[in-house]
C-alpha cells in the first residue's frame, strides 16, 4: 500500500510536525538529509517538504493526499478541498506593527505592507480605512524603517524581528497556527487511513499537553 503522502512547509512547520508525528508513533531517519521526501519507518505516511505557498497546489492537484500548512496562509487562498483541524504547531500571531505610537485608527489613509494582501484588504474594510496595500514577499519589517510603508501586517512568533527593528505590536488580529488540509478524493478514498491518522494526532496532542 502506498504511503500517506503528506505536503509539509519547509522549516519550523516542518520540524514542529515531525516532533508532533513522533509524538503520535511515527519514526522518520535521514532527516538530515536535503531529501525533500520522507516516508516514516513503517512505510504509512511520507512527507513531502514544499514551499508554504505551494501546499494547497500540491494538494488541490492530487500530488499530495494531505497539506500542512499555516492558517495564516491558507486565509489568503480559494482552496479546494477540506480543511480537516488545526493542529498544536505553528502557533504565532496575526499583528499589525509599526513605530511605537502609531495609531491605525485615528488614520484615514494607511499604506500597509504586507505578504498577506487579503487578510490586509479585510483588516482595512472591517475598520473603515481607506489604503493602499503594498505586497511583499519577505523582510516586511522594513517597509516602515524605509518609508516604503506607514505600517505592517505580519506574523509574530517571538517578537524578536520587530524587536530588533525597533518596531512593536499595535494591534493582535488574531491567533495563527498550522492546518491540515486534505484532497477532496483522498478524503474519500483513503478515509480509513485519514481518520486513523486523525486518532493517533489526537491522542499525541493530549499526551503533549499532559506532559
Ligand atoms: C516571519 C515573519 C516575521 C518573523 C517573525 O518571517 O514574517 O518576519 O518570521 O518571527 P519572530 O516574531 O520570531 O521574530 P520569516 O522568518 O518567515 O522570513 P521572511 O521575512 O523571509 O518572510
């Protein structure tokens, strides 16, 4: 039988998930390596190590049955397919940032950079600014220190960026952390296995959040 195949953002997500899939029974070798696909020891699941931004192509594409990915990410998406549950990795927060002092809203014009341009569209619409919203695709705690931007929208996990930018948390949008996303027919297909693997999650995060 094949193995689970399982689309993980590289990096922090990635390491998280392979503690978490410990946790619940799963043992993977060679995580050294710069192999970008994994199957655990006992040939059930292989991870797959992508770019946070392609998980739901992977996914929606059949190229993996399941996606983990942040839900800060997956706001910004129209993904097809099922979002199964939010999983204890990859927490951090949705904040706007900026210079000490600012206030967004006494603003009736702010340039906002971002790399989350939706969840910025939405931010503005729900207080009733008007702005103009600058993409990018990293590094955005410098758009205020160069003028590029009034302020930010980012995520926030240790604060240590913003900290040694001398910028801080204006406002908490919300709290991020991972999902696991499915295929709309692996879900069908391979539901047994999902929901099995569901189980053992469960059990690992109680087991976690006893210890
Ligand atoms: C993310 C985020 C912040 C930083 C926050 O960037 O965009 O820059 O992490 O983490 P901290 O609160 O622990 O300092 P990432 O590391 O993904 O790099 P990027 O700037 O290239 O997007």
């Amino acid at each position: 039988m094949k193995p689970l195949k399982i689309a993980v953002s590289k990096g922090r997500v990635k390491d998280q998930l392979i503690a978490l899939l410990k946790e619940a029974g799963f043992e993977f070798e060679d995580l050294k390596s710069r192999k970008l696909e994994h199957v655990d020891t006992t040939g059930r699941i292989s991870l797959i190590s992508v770019k946070a931004d392609d998980v739901t192509t992977y996914v929606e594409r059949a190229a993996a049955d399941l996606g983990v990915l942040g839900s800060d990410i997956l706001y910004e998406r129209s993904f097809d397919g099922y979002e199964l549950r939010y999983l204890p990795i990859g927490k951090c927060r949705m904040c706007v940032a900026g210079f000490r002092g600012f206030n967004l809203s006494e603003r009736s014009f702010v340039r906002i950079a971002t790399k989350y341009p939706k969840r910025a569209k939405d931010l503005l619409e729900e207080k009733g600014i008007n702005g103009e919203i600058l993409f990018l695709s990293g590094s955005v705690e410098l758009a205020p220190i160069v003028n590029l931007a009034d302020c930010i929208l980012d995520i926030v996990e240790t604060g240590k960026t913003l900290e040694e930018n001398d910028l801080v948390v204006l406002e908490t949008i919300g709290q991020i952390s991972s999902v696991l996303i499915a295929n709309r027919i692996s879900f069908k297909l391979m539901n047994d296995r999902m929901m099995a693997l569901l189980n053992d999650l469960d059990a690992a995060e109680k087991r976690s959040a006893a210890k």
